[in-house]
C-alpha cells in the first residue's frame, strides 16, 4: 500500500468512525451541538470585543447570557400567542370539521346538478377518495407533530445545558483552534487551512443570511395572515417561515395549511385568495430579492444538495442530523470541488506523460 493509499484509508476509517459515534450518542448529543453552533456564531463578536480591550472570560460571559435572554424574550412573547391560537384551532376544531363537510356536501351537489350521472358519480368517487386521503394524511401528520411536541418537551428538559455548553466553548475556542491546528500534518498546512477558510466562509454565509430570511419571511406571514383575520395565522405564519431554511417546503407547507384553514373560515373566496396570494408573493420575495441579497452566490449550496442533505441527516441521525447536514454538506462540498480542481490539473484528465491503454 502506498503512502497515498494508506493516507486515503486512514480519513475513510475516521470518517466512518465519526459517524458511528455520532449515531450511538445521537439522543444526548442535542444541547451540545447547540452549545458548539451558538460559540462558533459568537466567536467573531468574542474577539472583536477582546480586541476592545475585554478578557475572553468576561466577553464570552457577557455575550452566552444575552445570548439566552434574547432567545428566552423571543420564547416568552411568541409561545404564549402561538399556545393560544393553538388552543383556539382545538376548540373550534369540531365546528371546522362540520363547516368543511357542509361544503364538500355542496360542491358534490353542484355536481350531481351540472354533470351526467355517470361522470358525476366518477368525479363523486374521485372527490370522496382523495378528501378522505387528504384526511388521513391530516391525521398522520398531526400524529406526527404530537410525537415531536413530545420529542421537544424532553429537549427542553435539557436546553439549560446549552448556555453552559456554548460558554466553555467560546472561552477556549481560540485554544481549541490552535491545537487543531497543531496536529495537521506539516507538509499539508496550507492545503488545510485554505480549505477550512472555505469551509468557514461557506457555513457562516449560508446560515447567516438563510437566518435571516426565514425571519423575515416568518414576520411576513404571520403579520399578513393575522391581518387578513385567519384564527391560527400567526402560528401558520411562523411555522412557514422558520420552515423555509428548507427551499420550497415552508412556502408550500404554509400556503396548503393556510388556504385549507381559510376555506374553511371565510364565505368570500377573495379571502381565500388574499391568504394564498400572501405565500406567492412571499415566494417571489424570497426568490427575487430576498435571497440573492442575503444569502448570495458565494455560499455554492445548490438547493437540491441542501434538501437532501436535510432529509438523509434526518433519516439517519432523527433532529441531531438535521443540525449537522448542513455543516456536512458545505464539508463535502469544498471537498469535492477542491478534488475536481485536482483531477483538472492532473495529468489523468490531460492524458500528457500517460502510458498508452493497453
């Protein structure tokens, strides 16, 4: 085995070594990663603020304790609004459930008037099996987020870890970067430390400025919606725009349980239309202006690579591969191109000084 060969074999053995533990730590591994993600966004204000004049200690203090207030303002003045439309959509929820059915009653007797029995009852059959699909899908997906509300109640449980997680690790991140460094090996430094500026730039532009966006889509939707007078618009509104980290899932997702809940609400079709009309031109926001002054060119995560990411990270790993498939991604993403980079100046793409196939 050659010295590349054995190079090659060690980085594949740490790789799926690495994967291994990540897969057998994954349901305690939460609070940490959250620890380490809000040290590694706080570590460029950390230094600037030790260049001031402030200590590392007190500068990380300062900065993990407005950290947590931020976030627990933002819990304290969103939750309760979102628990109360919530309680709202469970209470009239009977009520909803007869105002849907009336309608469908009444689009099947319009049928049953403007068409020919036999296609009527072919669109009546048709109607009835894809309402109740929808229903059971409903079902499924409220069974779903119940599981999760249950999943996040114990993430909670543990979420005080996380403060103190991110403030050892933005105290001793230099440290910890120092002897990282230290341990690449001499002949390849610079090779690695270009690559992890890539790495750096890619994964701080891509979350700060998705980040941003899906604030901004969120205030959008959920101030919109409740204007237009939709019961559960805020909640709908925020969930579509915290959502859309992920391209076109929190748009879609938003517009279907918007438009289903306002067809439901409203007489006035205008209405209707007015709710759906929200999430199209939130889209075209996003598309348009949004993320190309935000997020940019320079982040080179294509959107298909960044869904699939999300999904495979959340297969294999549940939530905790959420939070790591994007970082992966932008990883294997400077690493591949750096290798296509290499093939094209290799002499295996030019063909010079090759011996001829055999």
């Amino acid at each position: 085995m050659t010295a590349s060969q054995r190079r090659l074999a060690f980085w594949l053995i740490g790789f799926v070594a690495f994967l291994g533990v990540i897969w057998l730590l994954r349901t305690i591994l939460l609070p940490f990663l959250a620890g380490l993600a809000v040290a590694y966004f706080l570590d460029p204000i950390c230094d600037r603020m030790q260049r001031w004049g402030m200590s590392r200690v007190w500068a990380a203090s300062l900065l993990t304790v407005g950290f947590a207030l931020l976030v627990a303002a933002a819990f304290a003045l969103l939750l309760p609004l979102a628990i109360h439309q919530l309680g709202d959509l469970v209470d009239s929820a009977p009520m909803l459930l007869d105002v849907a059915k009336d309608k469908f009653q009444l689009l099947l007797d319009r049928v049953d008037r403007e068409v020919d029995p036999g296609t009527a009852n072919q669109i009546r059959d048709g109607l009835t099996s894809s309402f109740g699909g929808l229903g059971n899908w409903i079902g499924g997906v409220l069974t779903g987020l119940l599981s999760s509300g249950l999943a996040l109640l114990n993430i909670l449980s543990l979420i005080f870890l996380t403060p103190v997680v991110a403030f050892f690790m933005l105290r001793d991140w230099d440290g910890f970067i120092a002897k990282i460094d230290s341990w690449i090996p001499r002949n390849q430094v610079d090779v690695v430390r270009d690559l992890a500026r890539q790495i750096d730039d890619t994964l701080a532009a891509w979350v700060r400025g998705v980040a941003l966006v899906c604030v901004m889509l969120a205030t959008f939707y959920a101030v919109t919606l409740s204007l237009l007078g939709l019961k559960v618009g805020l909640f709908i509104g925020i969930f579509a725009g915290l959502l859309s980290f992920v391209p076109f899932v929190g748009a879609v997702g938003g517009l279907v349980l918007a438009v289903g809940m306002a067809a439901v609400e409203f007489d006035n079709p205008w209405r209707v239309a007015a709710v759906a009309g929200v999430f199209l031109i939130g889209q075209a926001a996003e598309g348009n202006w949004l993320t190309p002054m935000l997020v940019g060119n320079k982040v080179e995560l294509h959107p298909v690579a960044v869904i699939f990411a999300l999904l495979a990270g959340g297969a294999l790993f549940g939530f905790v591969g959420l939070l790591l498939a994007v970082p992966v991604a932008a990883v294997i993403g400077v690493l591949t191109r750096y290798a296509i980079r290499q093939y094209l100046q290799s002499q295996m793409y030019s063909g010079h000084n090759l011996p001829p196939p055999v």
